[in-house]
C-alpha cells in the first residue's frame, strides 16, 4: 500500500512537491510601477523643498503661531518713543533716530529714512487703539514680519520686523 493521502491524489494526478495554499505572485510590472511611483515622489518633494526653500526657512524665522511676540516690540518700541528714549528705541530698532528738543517734543526718523530725512513729530507713530489688536502680516520669502495700525491722522502705519524670537524693528512706514 502507499503512504500517500487518497484525497490529495485525487484524479490520479501525481502530488507535487511543496503543495500547499496557492498565493497570487504580484508581477514585475506591478512591482516596477510602485517604486516607479515612490521615486517620482520622493524626486518631487526634493525638489518642492528646494524650490521653496527661503519660504519654508522663513515660515520659521517669523513664527506665524506666536502672535504675541511682535506685538509686544511695536508696543516697546511705541512706548519707547513715546518717552523719548533713544537708547531703548535704539535697542528695539537699530538704526532709528529719536531726539527730544528744547521744548520736550519728541520726533523721530525711522531706520530704513536717509539721514537727510527731516525726524517726524513722535504723534504720526503712535497707534490710536491697542497694538494687541493689530493685524499681523508675514513674508515667508524675506523673514519679515509686519505690524499695521492705524495713527490719530488715519494713515496705517507698518512696522516691519525681523528676528528669531528676539524681534528687531527694521521698517518703518506711514501709508
């Protein structure tokens, strides 16, 4: 008699070596398209990143998702004019030139103003309503970040600023 099972040779075909549950065996194109597809988009997202790559560090630098800090150095800065003290405007705003004359007003040059540029009255940079409230812009590409509010004239006043948490005044802009 034979060692063999009668069901597995049924149909008096001989048993093959090896048999057990048939799986389906992906083909080589299946396999080719796939790593086709996972090259092509890791070549993509190199290249995406490449290509925005002075966004993407920006979107960093300026931090969209703290708010508060820019805010608080125009309020410094503001309230350093206000008072008339350069060396804390100074610290704030590199550059920027706040004097106070014989009579205590206090003018101001903004530090991107030619020096020949006559100092404004203090009042044109001063924000008629809280700064907290003031909307805030960003762009990515140059690092910057600006704080538009609005002076007792009516005019928007931009206060472009740039920094690593550490927010430095380095635009100043009536509209």
């Amino acid at each position: 008699m034979s060692d063999q099972n009668p069901a597995s040779n049924a149909g008096n075909n001989p048993p093959e070596s090896g048999s057990g549950p048939v799986t389906p065996k992906r083909s080589s194109l299946g396999r080719m398209l796939t790593l086709g597809l996972v090259v092509v988009f890791c070549v993509g997202a190199v290249c995406a990143v490449a290509y925005y790559q002075s966004e993407l560090t920006g979107l960093f630098k300026v931090r969209p998702w703290d708010k508060a800090t820019p805010r608080a150095a125009v309020e410094r800065f503001v309230a350093a004019i206000q008072a008339g003290d350069s060396a804390a405007a100074e610290a704030i705003a590199p550059g920027v030139f706040v004097e106070v004359d014989e009579e205590g007003a206090v003018r101001v040059r903004p530090p991107s103003a030619s020096p020949q540029m006559a100092p404004a009255p203090v009042e044109v940079y001063l924000p008629t309503g809280p700064v907290a409230e003031a909307p805030i812009t960003y762009v990515y590409r140059m690092a910057l970040t600006k704080v538009t509010y609005a002076n007792a004239d009516g005019q928007s006043v931009i206060v472009g600023l740039k920094g690593d948490g550490g927010m430095k005044v380095v635009s100043l802009v009536i509209e």
